[in-house]
C-alpha cells in the first residue's frame, strides 16, 4: 500500500484473491484483516484448475471472513458448465469476440444461490449483478 499511497488520489484498497481455501489459508484471514489492511477476498467459481473454488470452499470462506469484519467478493458462475461450453464453441469453430458472451448463461443461477449461501451465514449481505 505504501508504494501507492503517493500516486492514488482516491480512497482505495487491496483485496486478495483466493485460489487454495483450507484451514491454513483460513486461519492467515484475521491477521490479514485485523493488522495488514486486507479486509476484502475475492473468490472466482469459473475458470476450472485455475481460479475456481467450490461452493463449500466459498461458504467457509464468507463465514470466516464475516466473523472477523471482512467481505467476499464473488464471481458466481458455473465454471464447469461454463467451461464445456468453451470447448463447444471452440470445436464449432466460434471463436469471435461476439461468441465470447454466449458461454455465459448461468449468472442469474449461480447469483441465487451464492445469496443462499451468504444467508446461511448471516442476515446481512451485498449483491450486485452484472448482468
């Protein structure tokens, strides 16, 4: 943060994305949050092998989080359904910008069901669609 507190002249943070959630990484969130600034963890449930977490992983996380005064950020997608339609795609030869939408339909879904799972936790929680 140091090395952009000169150049920003706006309110700003950092948040840290999330790839690997198992009790170390768990246990290391409130010390992120309490004494190095990082409140905010982004989780990703598309991108498969790479970014992907599932929903249980996201679920222990929110909770974890929530109760030390951090917040998730989630990107709720249905990777692996996703993914099968990118090879789709790709095998029919789709392969243009305007394609690149068309293996997305599943965000109204996914959205439902990460607010269950931030209602399981707690009463209180933030959504915003994309869409």
């Amino acid at each position: 943060m140091a090395a952009a507190a000169p150049q920003c002249c706006v309110d700003y943070a950092f948040h840290v994305i999330l790839t690997d959630i198992n009790p170390g990484s768990l246990a290391e969130l409130p010390d992120l949050i309490n004494n190095d600034g990082v409140s905010r963890f982004k989780l990703y449930m598309a991108y498969p092998g790479v970014l992907m977490v599932d929903a249980a992983d996201s679920f222990r996380t929110m909770r974890h989080t929530g109760d030390h005064g951090g917040m998730v950020n989630l990107h709720a997608e249905n990777g692996v359904v996703i993914q099968a339609l990118i090879e789709e795609a790709l095998e029919q030869g789709n392969t243009s910008p305007k394609s690149h939408q068309n293996p997305y339909p599943q965000r109204r879904e996914m959205t439902g069901k990460v607010l269950l799972l931030g209602v399981w936790h707690s009463d209180s929680v933030l959504c915003r669609a994309d869409d």
